[in-house]
C-alpha cells in the first residue's frame, strides 16, 4: 500500500454502502458515515491488496494460520461494507463550512462560558482543518485489526509525518483479528511505533470513541492520542464483552466511566462532534508566536460588587478544608478584551497617589496571607475566562486519577494557542499534579507555550495522597517545567503554599498578583514549629518575607502585575 491519495472518492460512494445495519449505531458502523459526519473533501489513500498475509509473505486464502473458512467471511464482509479491510484512511477537512450549521461552544472564555462560546473562534476556524483520518469500518469484522490493517495505519502516519497534518482517528473495532493469532496482535506494536514517531515529528493525534472501542485499538489509538473524545454510551474497555469477568460493574467499561477516571478527555454529542473536532484541530495545531503573557490582576469581589455572571471554583482556606465559591467577572468586565498588565512597583495602589484600594500590594505578612485566603478574590476559572477568547479542557493523569482542582487545557488568545495548568485554591493531589504534567509535556511536543496559574495552600499531604504517589507526582512537573522546549508563564494569584505550588512556577517567568503570597511553608505551621504562641504567628509571617513584593524583592518573581489594561508589561518591582 501507498499513501497516494486516491482523487475524488466521497464518503459514501460506491456500492454496497450505507446498507442495512450500516446505517445505524452511533456514526453510523460504516467508516465512511463517519467521515462523513465530521469532514468534508475526503480523498483515499490507495487500499491494500486484499487477503491477510502468511509465512513469508504469501497471501494464503485463509490467512496466515489457515483459518478454515476466513477466506470466505472476508469476501463476504467486503460484499456486505464495499470494504477491503476494516479502515478506511485518506484526508479530508474537518470544520469551516462542514461544520457551520453544528457550531456550538467549548470551554468558557470570551466567546461565553460553558459550553457557549462557539461564536468567539470565528476567524480561527473559518477554513477548517486538513487533517489525515483513520476511520473503522465495523461492519467488516468487528472492526478488528489484521495485517493489512496495520498496513493501512502505517501508511496513514506516515502520510501524516511527511505533511505534519493532524491525525484524526474514528474507532469502532472489537480489538484484534482472531483468524490472524499473532501476526493480528503484533500490530499493535507498529501501531504503537507509528504513534511515537507521531509524537517526536510534533504531529497531533486525536480519537473518536464511537461504539464500541475495545481491545487493541483503544489501547493504541485511542489512548495513546494526545486528546481522546467519545460518544456518549459507547464501549470503551481494553477487554471485550465476552471476556469480562461476571461480577464486572458494567459503568467502568463506558465512555463515562473512563471520563470519571481520566482516561477520555470529554464526553460529545454526535451533534457537535464536528465542532468538537475542529476546535481541537484549532487548538493543537496553532502554537508559537514567543511566550505567553501574563494575565492581569483581577479585583477581588467586594459586598457592594455587582452579581456575577457565574461562579468560579471554590477553594479552601487550607488542605483538607472546603472554601465558599468564588465568582467570575461581571458581564460588563467579560466585553472588555484583556490587555497585557502593568506592573505595580512595591508599595504602589493602583487607585493612585496618596489612596490605598484592594489592589495595593499587602503592607504586612499577615494581611497577604488574609488577602490570599479570602472567599472574595477570584480563582483560576475568572482568570482563565477573562485571558482567553475561548478554550477547551483535557482531564485526568490518564492512570486512574482526576483532581478537580486542577485545570488544564488549551485555549485561543489573539489567534494562537497557549496551553494552560492551574490550581483552583484547593491543595493540589498526586492526580492534579500528573495532569499538569501531563499538559505541559503535550504542549511542548506540539510546540505551543504554556501558562501556569498558582494557587495552593499545599499539596494534599493525606495518607490517600502519599499512597498515591504525592511526591513522585510533584517531580514530574518539576521535570516537566524544566525540560519543556517551550516558554512557560507563571502567575501566582493567591495561595503559594511551598513546593505544591512552586511546582508549576517557571524559573525566570514567574509574576505575582497583589492578593499573593508564597512561602516555604503557612506562618501558621511555621509558629508552630517554632513553639510559639498562636499570637505570634503574624510576625511570623512577617519573618518569612511572603508578601508579593517580598517575592520580587528576593528575585523569585520578575513582578507585581496590575489591573489596568494598555500598559505594556514590566519586569521592573
């Protein structure tokens, strides 16, 4: 087989398609349906000879194990599917005009929050994607993997590697081909060759989980792309149906199952999966453009602030503890575009000379500490939604944990991608800390910067924590902020509780709000330590120089950022 596109071939063409239970199911089981349902244009890559391959590279009529009768359920499947194999591979562009009348939204941002800000990408996406796609036919044997299928994936990366176009994979299969024994199942190992040559050569891969998708391709595929999408309902399990164990709690081997634990990034309706995907195309493929800025200080909420449009997530006051939700910005806030901030020297307001307002910098330890604590400063989400014109969210550590009070994703700013990780206040566990690094390991092979937000009483320091790995998890991002490629930002905007937070701060790139702090650990703890009395844990805060512009002053953060927009960022505090 050749990647030599075969001109002109639509989805849906030739005989014997879009037949009898081909039609239905979620995309229908027919490869072409689903390309057909996400993009447009789509031209062929030349079809493999068809048989399966035995010793020696003879095709036999009943495969490589002579199979009694395989020859015959081929011929008939490719009668039924007007299939030689079980994909289907070619490109074809996803988005613009194919997806127009789908448009919906994604994550907050600019363009709305929640899931409706489609309107905000516009420009962006107008002309879709190219993207290479792999699409399964499971009318064709369940969808399982032979020779000639990995011949047809193998030729599919390479295709993708030589014209860096996105990867975009469709699945439906049952896992590997039974009739082909382990020539079927050594594919996945070229699959799996394929994929990390993918990942060096910067080339973003994304899955589709239709129904169902077990076995060997959602153990390469699909969770090994760089963002997993599902349908709602589908299967999805690297053991099949019929091998399950009895007592087996079916909701662990759905789409939802493996969202709640952190191996499928979002859940989308059919409806909006074209959407989903071009905005994801979006996004991996429009990195560079130098570092990200930092974002500008927010202002906290005061009691005579007018309602907010919706609220943030909650954060704590301490480990272990549960904070009041915080709110985002006022509609009013939400239609002024963010501009790059301006630094506020130590000491200074930014009410103006002689007046002192909340978003003067601390005059003590223990007014940071208060300030950093409050329930009315906002978090990670305000932020994030007033940087970005729009963005999407990436879930878990892909090992079986979430931490909710992690955020990660990418997002648009200014026509270009920039990856994000925050914390929300609450202290960051061994899965937030994975996922983080997770992110920030992603954006770098695909070239895009990276933004970290801090804000963190500590790490989770439970015996659930430390069982989970709190430290080793802590490493990875160290390491993965110390080996990124690519600029990383960081902005500390409220708790900085010790090495939990310092984690994701970028050496040489680190700003600060004025309703910060960081320290090596809570004056509290510290008092303590030190056997003092509760009374003296104030000075005590004071000794440890926490307050932002201590931080500044110690060479740790480059700045104090501001409120206003239109001034250009200094590094001067």
């Amino acid at each position: 087989m050749t990647d030599t596109p075969r001109e002109g071939r639509e989805p849906g063409g030739g005989p014997g398609r879009e037949t009898g239970a081909e039609s239905g199911g979620r995309l229908g089981s027919s490869a072409r349906a689903a390309i057909r349902a996400v993009a447009s244009g789509f031209s062929e890559f030349e079809s493999p000879v068809p048989g399966a391959a035995g010793p020696g590279g003879r095709e036999e009529p009943d495969g490589p194990l002579d199979w009694r009768g395989y020859g015959a359920a081929r011929e008939r499947a490719r009668e039924r599917t007007g299939e030689s194999e079980s994909v289907v591979c070619g490109t074809a562009r996803i988005g613009g005009g194919a997806a127009d009348e789908n448009r919906d939204g994604g994550e907050g941002g600019k363009g709305g929050e929640g899931g409706e800000g489609g309107e905000g990408d516009g420009e962006d996406s107008a002309a879709g994607a190219e993207a290479v796609l792999i699409s399964f036919e499971f009318g064709y044997l369940g969808g399982s993997l032979g020779a000639h299928t990995g011949d047809s994936i193998a030729a599919a990366y390479a295709h993708a590697r030589a014209h860096r176009l996105p990867l975009v994979s469709l699945i439906a299969t049952g896992g590997s081909r039974m009739q082909e024994g382990m020539v079927a199942l050594s594919q996945l190992q070229r699959v799996a060759r394929e994929s990390v040559l993918a990942r060096r050569a910067g080339v973003p891969q994304l899955a589709v989980l239709r129904d169902p998708a077990t076995g060997g391709g959602w153990a390469t595929l699909g969770a090994g792309a760089d963002v997993v999408l599902a349908l709602p309902g589908a299967q999805v399990a690297f053991a099949g149906s019929r091998v399950r164990p009895g007592g087996a709690d079916p909701a662990a081997y759905t789409a939802e199952g493996q969202h709640a634990a952190g191996h499928v990034d979002q859940i989308v309706e059919e409806t909006r999966l074209a959407v989903a995907l071009e905005r994801w195309l979006t996004l991996l493929t429009g990195g560079g453009g130098g570092p990200a800025p930092p974002p500008r200080a927010l202002p906290s909420r005061t009691p005579s602030s007018r309602t907010p449009t919706h609220a943030a997530t909650p954060g704590p006051q301490s480990p272990g503890t549960a904070g009041a939700p915080q709110t985002s910005r006022t509609q009013e806030e939400v239609s002024q575009p963010p501009q790059p901030p301006q630094a506020l020297p130590a000491g200074a307001s930014s009410a103006g000379p002689g007046r002192r307002d909340a978003q003067a910098v601390p005059l003590s330890g223990q007014e940071a500490v208060a300030r950093a604590r409050t329930v009315r400063r906002p978090r990670a989400a305000a932020y994030l939604d007033d940087y970005f014109d729009w963005r999407e969210e990436v879930r878990g550590d892909r090992c079986g944990g979430v931490d909710a009070g992690m955020l990660c994703g990418f997002g648009r700013r200014g026509g270009r991608t920039i990856a994000y990780a925050a914390q929300t206040g609450t202290a960051t566990r061994p899965a937030g800390f994975r996922t983080a690094a997770r992110l920030i390991r992603t954006a770098d092979r695909l070239g895009i910067p990276v933004l970290t937000l801090i804000d963190t009483p500590g790490a989770a320091n439970d015996a659930e924590a430390e069982s989970a790995g709190a430290g080793p998890a802590i490493a990875e991002v160290f390491a993965a902020v110390a080996e990124a490629a690519v600029p990383v930002t960081s902005l500390l905007i409220g708790e900085g509780g010790s090495g939990g937070a310092l984690a994701l701060a970028a050496p040489g790139r680190l700003w600060v709000t004025p309703d910060s702090y960081f320290s090596v650990i809570a004056p509290e703890l510290a008092a303590a330590i030190l056997k003092r009395p509760e009374q003296e844990a104030a000075a005590t805060a004071d000794e440890l120089m926490l307050r932002p512009q201590d931080v500044v002053r110690l060479g740790v953060a480059r700045a104090v950022v501001g409120p206003r927009d239109g001034a250009s960022q200094s590094d001067a505090a």
